[in-house]
C-alpha cells in the first residue's frame, strides 16, 4: 500500500503517514525500523506494509489497522 509522510520524529522515530484517502495512520519506532530507513521527510511516498487487527485496542490500533513496515516508494 502507498501513502504519503505526514509527521516523523527523530528522536522517538515514530510518525504518521497519510492514506491516499486522506486518512492519517500513525507508525510507531518498530515500523519504522523494519523498513531500514534512516530518516523520513514529511511529503515523500512511502510504501507500508499494513496489519488488520482483530481485536480493535486503543492507540494507533484504534481504526483496526496498524502499520508495521514503512519504507521510501520505489518505481
């Protein structure tokens, strides 16, 4: 799936990205870390790989989804 960076913190590398639907889904440092990234501008497409949650927790589960891979769009 494709979406677009929205908000990246250094220091906690965590963050949220926007779906192409506009909806913002956030990642947390685990996420970021799977994708081998070293930094993360907001604006630049990212690929991210999405888990559908069962049981629907609070934090960023909260819509049922969680992000658990994001790295940089390559063509």
């Amino acid at each position: 799936m494709q979406a677009t960076a929205y908000t990246y913190d250094a220091q906690t590398r965590s963050g949220s990205v926007l779906l192409d639907d506009g909806t913002p889904l956030p990642f947390d440092a685990a996420a970021f870390d799977a994708g081998g990234l070293r930094l993360l501008r907001p604006g630049q497409r990212v690929r991210i790989d999405v888990e559908v949650m069962d049981d629907v927790g609070g934090g960023q589960e909260k819509d049922g989804r969680r992000i658990v891979l994001i790295t940089l769009q390559t063509f």
